[in-house]
C-alpha cells in the first residue's frame, strides 16, 4: 500500500511514456520544444511494465494512466497497454493525448485491453488550435476523438484550458459541441506548467469565470456530495442531465487532501505530486537488479514524505524546475 503520514492511500498511478510531444502548446512549452531525454535515460518498454507490474500486484494500484508528452509516439504503447492489461489484479487504464494520431490507433488501443482516453482540444476554430498549440493539426485531433468514441474509448473525456484573449469565450460552445457529439467536457484552470515561465496568476480563466460563462446558456446542477470522491473534477449535470460537465479547479480550489495519484516520470523517477521538486529514483534499481521487494520499498518511502499540498494556493508559488513533457501530466 502507498500511504502518506496524512493517511492518504494512492490507488492511481500516473506513467509518463515519453517526454515528446508534436504539438507546441503556448501554456506547456516554448516554440523550439525542449531538451528531450536522451533514449537510453528512458524507461525501456519491458521496464515500465515491470513498475506497473510491481505497482499493481504489491502497492495497491487499481487504475493507470498512460501521459506523455505524448503518449502516441511511444512506438510500444499498444504492447505496453496489452501486457498491463493482462495483470492480475486488472487495473483499469486510461490515456491521456492531444489526439494527433488516435484515429489510427484507436481501434488497436482498445483491442489492446485500452478502457478510455482523455483528449486535449481547448478550441473549436482551428485558427485559434494554430494559435495556442503552432500547429495546424485541429482536423486530426477532432478524427481522433471520432475515432475513440467509435471504438468504444468511453467515456471519451475532453480537457480544456481557457486562456486570456485566445478561447475564454468559447466554454458554452464547447460545452454544446460535447453534449452533441456525448463527449464528457472538463476545463482545467491553467497552471504552472510551462517551461518558460510565463504563467500568470491574475488574468488566468478561473473556475468561477469559466462557470459563469457556462451558466448563460445552461442550467448546472451540481453532483450530489459523495460522487467526487477522489477525482479533481468538480461535476455539473447539464439541463438536468444526463451529460455532465467538469471543472478542475487546480489553482483556486485545490484538492490535494483528496488526492490518490502517484507519477511516474519517463525516466523512471517516483513523484509524489506534479509540482513536487523531490524524485525517487527506481530506474537506478531496476537497472542494478535489485528484487521487485526493493524496488516497492522504495516506492512506499517515497510516497511516505508526500507533502500535504501542492503549493498552488500560495500567491508566491513557483513553478517547477522540470517542464510538464518530462513529467506526465
């Protein structure tokens, strides 16, 4: 079990497949992309399912999520995603991706033992996509969440993040989008997460803006107490239901006394939090033999000293020293 000295247990473990990403997402990294990981500093296929393995049948973990980067580019995704799910216990599994790619892997994810996929997408005009992410690519990401949807990748949820000036006036358009095509909808305020530190706390889209713009063409009713749970996602049915929309509110209304996740960089670092500074090393012991024992020892100390928040609630918070591509979303 992954328990920490504020008895929270991790039950969901979050693996970053690789630091690379196609898209240039204004919010995630600067223009000329980043220093990427050098290939032998990566996990090898057989390794993160080991660490899955190990996290699955001795520490307690029940649900994984596969991130990046970008997760399609990792060339054994689909025999990672088969191996894991034949694990015993089966965890559930999910991905996280831009959607660039997924029409032509979709079908093959799933058959793989895949259970849904979150896509980003935080436009519907593909000038404003050209804008945020510098690249024109909008049509491939609306194939893609077509094509999980088709394949049975449900629920299919969609990320958002509203920025100033750029997509903060389309929340209702996107909430209708979603409701038509029975994508399940979540805006998640902007954080930290960009490599050249441009992040802003005043002027960011909050979860308050984001409900108020939402509420000028729906009615929004929130989820009963209870059906949260663990999940950063505060729900609203929409119109009486059933299709529901989210809002992780990251920055102003932070959930970290609820928190289940442990990460796993695509180095094979142990981090308790995404804006932790400290890291675990288990790619060190993987690579000098150290017993499956050892190596779920080590990942019980570190989940030990999680601390009790991410620190995104003070006004003097800064950010992470390593980029969000290297370190799973």
């Amino acid at each position: 079990m992954l328990i920490d000295t504020f008895d929270r247990v991790a039950t969901d473990l979050r693996v970053s497949l690789t630091d690379r990403c196609n898209l240039r997402c204004t919010y995630c990294m600067p223009e000329e992309g980043l220093q990427w990981l050098a290939k032998p500093d990566l996990l090898s296929d057989d390794e993160i399912v080991r660490l899955v393995r190990i996290a699955v049948t001795q520490l307690g973990i029940t649900e994984v999520r596969f991130t990046g980067g970008e997760p399609l580019l990792r060339p054994g995704l689909v025999s990672i995603v088969e191996q894991c799910a034949a694990l015993e216990p089966r965890p559930r599994m999910s991905l996280t991706t831009n959607g660039i790619g997924l029409k032509r892997t979709a079908a093959a994810l799933k058959t793989a033992g895949l259970d849904r996929v979150n896509v980003s997408l935080d436009t519907l005009r593909p000038e404003a996509f050209k804008t945020l992410t510098r690249r024109d690519r909008h049509h491939d990401v609306l194939a893609g969440l077509e094509a999980a949807r088709e394949a049975g990748l449900t629920p299919v949820k969609v990320n958002t993040v509203l920025m100033p000036g750029l997509n903060d006036d389309e929340a209702p358009d996107l909430l209708a989008w979603a409701v038509d095509n029975a994508y399940e909808l979540r805006f998640i305020e902007q954080m930290p997460l960009d490599a050249q530190h441009g992040w802003k706390r005043d002027g960011m889209i909050t979860a308050g803006d984001i409900l108020e713009s939402l509420r000028t063409r729906f009615d929004l009713t929130a989820e009963e107490d209870g059906e949260r749970g663990s999940a950063p996602a505060e729900r609203w049915l929409v119109d009486g239901g059933p299709h529901r929309v989210g809002v992780i509110a990251s920055v102003t209304r932070p959930f970290c006394r609820a928190c289940d996740r442990t990460r796993l960089t695509a180095d094979g670092q142990v981090r308790t939090c995404l804006f932790a500074r400290e890291e675990t090393d288990l790619r060190g012991a993987l690579r000098s033999d150290a017993p499956d024992e050892e190596i779920a020892r080590l990942w019980k100390v570190a989940m030990w000293g999680k601390k009790a928040g991410s620190g995104l609630d003070d006004p003097s918070f800064l950010q992470p020293d390593r980029p969000m591509s290297a370190i799973g979303g």
